[in-house]
C-alpha cells in the first residue's frame, strides 16, 4: 500500500542562524503538513504517514526537552509509530530520529550536530548519504543556503522513487514570523523551482525581512529601502 504515505527526503537543521526544514517529495503541497519550525524550540519534519501533530506537540515539547525526551515522548504517545518517520533537532543542536518498520524502502535515517535527515520510498540510501555530506560540508553558511543545497544533493542522488511535485524550505531565526517560508506544491521540478523562487526571495524579499519592525523597533527600518 502506497496511496496514503509520503515518501519524502528532508533535512531539519538548527544552527547560529536559527532552525529550519527543506523537505520535498512526489505529493502536492508538503510544506503545508510535514514542516514544523521556530528556533526558540527547535525544527522538526514529520513524514512517511504524516502526523502534523507530532511536528505541533512536538515543538512545545522542545521548549523544555531535548530532541532525545521529545521524540521518545511523542512516539510513546503515537499509535501509530510504526508507520511514522520522524526528525527533530532541538535549540542546541541535538538531534534524533526515528523511522518507522512499516514506512516503504528505501527507508532511513543519519543524524549529526546541528542536523537530522531522512527519507523513505527512496531509490535507495545513497540520498541520505549525500544530504547529510553536503550539510556538514557548509558549515558557516546561511542556514537556508545549507538546507538548500542539502536538498539539491537529495534529488540529484536520486531522491523519491516516484518522482517529484512539491517542495518547501523554511527558516525561522526567532522572529514571531517566519525568515524564510518558500514552498512550491506542485510542479514537475520543485527543488529546481525552489531554487529559482529562493534566488528571487533573495534579492527582493530577505532585504524586506531584515527591515521589518520588532519589538525592539516597532518602526522597522523601512527607511533603509526608500534612502
């Protein structure tokens, strides 16, 4: 049985930047389930059959629990676990996995300071393998530039057996409001599309963000852009 699972390959991060999630997959719209980050907490990506709850509980849980006691508290109190693929990376960088025995091969996982990532109803594990070389291999990048291109090695390794349709990036560095929050539900190259999108966020959104009001500036720095 294939129909309800989401074969997927993600990466959850959590670095000086904030935390974050690029995902992607041979299903419409992913970012809209299986994305859960704020970097006061921590970043986590829920997959395979997808349970948004685990991703909602599970940043609550990581307020006050490391990635470890979150993902053991939320697969205890999941029946359906085994079905489930889990990836969670707490404020501090620690990070855990879990992939289900009723989740479709190729299925798996690697976890390492700072990052997790997985996927399953992959053609085969050599996808992983690469994401988590290339995450280690840019360290002291921005955050969404290493999640990105993590997840352009995933697809270029082989990625989802089925092929391709959606795709989702999101970094959130503590703001209330998401840094970055790209997602694109359906086309038939959605991680070249991200791409595209995330060159465009780039030069035309990511200067807007860094202007926008805070607590501490309630006015923003929108004077910076029209000077």
């Amino acid at each position: 049985m294939t129909g309800p699972y989401a074969g997927t390959f993600s990466i959850a991060a959590c670095d000086a930047d904030g935390a974050g999630v690029a995902i992607s997959t041979r299903m419409p719209a992913i970012g809209s389930l299986a994305v859960h980050v704020r970097a006061d907490a921590g970043a986590i990506a829920t997959q395979a059959l997808i349970n948004p709850l685990l991703g909602i509980d599970g940043l609550e849980l990581l307020r006050t629990r490391s990635a470890d006691e979150t993902l053991r508290e939320l697969l205890t109190a999941d029946p359906g676990a085994d079905a489930r693929q889990v990836i969670v990376v707490d404020r501090r960088g620690r990070a855990a996995a879990h992939t289900g025995p009723e989740t479709h091969p190729w299925r798996g996982h690697r976890v390492g300071r700072g990052y997790a990532v997985a996927g399953n109803m992959l053609v085969d594990a050599r996808t992983v393998d690469v994401m988590a070389e290339q995450f280690e291999a840019t360290a002291g990048e921005p955050l969404h530039e290493r999640l990105l291109a993590s997840l352009e090695a995933g697809q270029r390794a082989g990625g989802d057996r089925r092929g391709k349709q959606s795709a989702a990036l999101h970094v959130n560095n503590g703001a209330p409001h998401p840094y970055l929050d790209l997602r694109v539900d359906d086309h038939p190259e959605p991680v070249a599309e991200l791409r595209r999108i995330h060159e465009v966020a780039k030069r035309e959104l990511l200067p807007f963000v860094a202007a926008l009001p805070t607590r501490d500036d309630p006015l923003g720095r929108f004077d910076e852009l029209l000077g």
